[in-house]
C-alpha cells in the first residue's frame, strides 16, 4: 500500500514508518520538524517538510493513498494546560483538515495515535476502552475529541479507522528512538542522569498506595507498538471505527524503572524525593485484552531491562553520532 505517515520524523512515527517500509509498503512523511528530527525519517521513505493541514492536505489532493497513518500532534501535557488554543488548533482543527482531505480524495483508511490520557485519573485498573473518558488536561481532551470526530465520519462517510490508545511508550528500534529537544518521559530522563547530562531525577510522589509508594506506569516497547499499526491497518473494516488500548498490562513503578536504569547501565543515578503532581494517579495499566482478541497483537518485549538496554543503545549511539561528525 501507499501511505502517508504523518508526525513521520518523530519518535514514535519515525519507527512506525520504518516497520511499514520492512513489510514493504510505499511511505510518504510529512512533518514540520517543530518538534520532530529530519533524521528521524527512515530511509526509503519519501520525506516532505510542511504542516500536516497545509502539505499533508496537499498531497492527499495530489497523490492516491490507500491510508494514513496520523502521528502529528502537539503532546506536552504541561504545556497543554497553560496554551489551550495551541492543542485545539494544532490536534483538533489540523486534524479535521486532515479528514475532509482524505474525504474529498476517497482515501479509505485511517489509523490515529490516540493516548491513555483520554481516561484521566482511571476508577479501576487494568483500563479497558469502556472506562469513563475524564481527561484531565485539553491534551487528553483534544485527542478524545479527535476520537469522536473520527468516529462520525467512518459511520457518515464509510472511513475505514483504528484508534489506538497508547500507555507508556519506550525503547528504540532500527537506529530510532526517542530525541527530543523538551524530554518528559521518565526513561530517557533517568538514562540522561546517568550520562551526566541531569544531576538528579525527580520522583514525584513516594506515598502512593503502591508497593513502594511511586506511580505505577505501564510500558510498551516501541517495536511492538508498531506492529500493532500494521495490524491494524489491515483489520480496518469500511464504515468502522475500532478503538483500541495498546500496553504491555504489566506495571512499573518510577523506583523499579530506575532501578533498572542503573542495573542495565552500571552507573550511578542520583534520585530526589519531590511532592506529587497534580492529577497523576497512583496506577495506570492498560488491558490489552481487545488488541489481543481483535487485532490477534501480541507484545514481544515486555521485559524492563530489555526496553531499557534499547533505549539505552540508542541514547548512547547519540554521543557518538556527535562525536563523528566533528
């Protein structure tokens, strides 16, 4: 198939493409680079700079895709709550333009990264896809409301579309992994500590009703999140929207992660007890039971220390890349 890959030089869209480009599909990138690196867009596919409501619009009036894969998206979930307009603008009316394109030029298929942030603070855990929706922050609700938009126009206008909810994403594949200039996530933040590039990490919170008193997060290697695309893209049935958790179903706590941190990079890692955050729950596990049952998806690198060896490869493959180049 022939698809257009949007948010293609980011992280999780950057090892998307390049899995698409292994089961030998046509890819085409679009991104911006606000937020994503040209360089992580896999080689073999066609990359175009441009805003996905401008170029992205453009090429599916110009060029016949058998689907999109939607990855741009502003995520900052701090930055969501003091810039409201920006992540209704840039996630909810970009998108909109996105889906009148592919409208106009019959494209028939859609697959969305969604989030586990359309849940909010969770009632019970593991989350299944029933869960009450209570997003507690305009990212989670512009990504809920993307959801509902899409499911109007696969009943109105026989759209083909997956939504699927990611937990905690992590990891690296194929020389991909995660590089952003702002960092929020916790395993490549506590990896930086260990290289020296942080002093500390911040444990936000000891006294949550868990083992140890940290948050419990659920963690899903990048490699298998793709896959997941792929089997989806093929399930998708016209005039359908299927949504769907993706997670490993196994929970983590911060100590663990960092933990394995130390364990996998053999340094030291300076940790700082701080007060929670406001709206972070205790535990957040995915069930994957639908993805499993529907999709027939199977994660296969479930194991902490493996996740973070990759993340850690490539992490330090930076260093590197840096160095060679002087």
């Amino acid at each position: 198939m022939k698809l257009l890959v949007t948010g293609g030089a980011g992280y999780v869209g950057g090892v998307c493409a390049q899995v698409l480009l292994e089961d030998g599909h046509e890819v085409v990138v679009v991104d911006d680079l606000t937020t994503g690196n040209a360089d992580g867009v896999p080689a073999g596919a066609k990359f175009v700079e441009g805003d996905i409501a401008t170029a992205g619009v453009e090429l599916i009036g110009s060029e016949s895709f058998d689907g999109v894969l939607h990855f741009a998206a502003q995520s900052l979930v701090g930055e969501s709550v003091v810039q409201p307009e920006k992540y209704w603008h840039g996630n909810v009316v970009k998108t909109l333009a996105l889906l009148e394109a592919m409208r106009d030029a019959g494209t028939p298929r859609l697959v969305f990264s969604s989030t586990a942030a359309v849940y909010g603070e969770p009632e019970q855990v593991p989350i299944v896809e029933e869960a009450p929706k209570q997003p507690t922050n305009p990212y989670g609700a512009s990504k809920l409301s993307i959801d509902y938009a899409i499911t109007s126009y696969a009943v109105a206008h026989g759209l083909a579309a997956t939504s699927l909810r990611y937990f905690n994403v992590a990891g690296a594949y194929a020389g991909l992994g995660e590089n952003r200039v702002v960092e929020t996530h916790l395993i490549p933040l506590v990896l930086q500590t260990a290289l020296g590039h942080r002093e500390s990490i911040s444990v936000f919170g000891t006294d949550y009703p868990t083992p140890d008193g940290t948050a419990v997060r659920d963690y899903i290697h990048i490699r298998d999140l793709a896959q997941a695309h792929l089997l989806a893209l093929s399930q998708s049935q016209p005039g359908a929207h299927r949504i769907v958790n993706l997670g490993s179903g196994t929970g983590f706590s911060v100590r663990e992660v960092i933990s394995a941190c130390a364990r996998v990079t053999g340094l030291p890692i300076a940790s700082v007890d701080a007060p929670r955050r406001a709206g972070d729950p205790a535990v957040l596990v995915a069930s994957s039971a639908r993805a499993v049952a529907e999709l027939g998806w199977q994660p296969e690198h479930t194991d902490l220390d493996e996740i973070v060896s990759d993340a850690w490869e490539f992490l330090r493959s930076l260093g590197d890349r840096a160095h060679s180049a002087r």
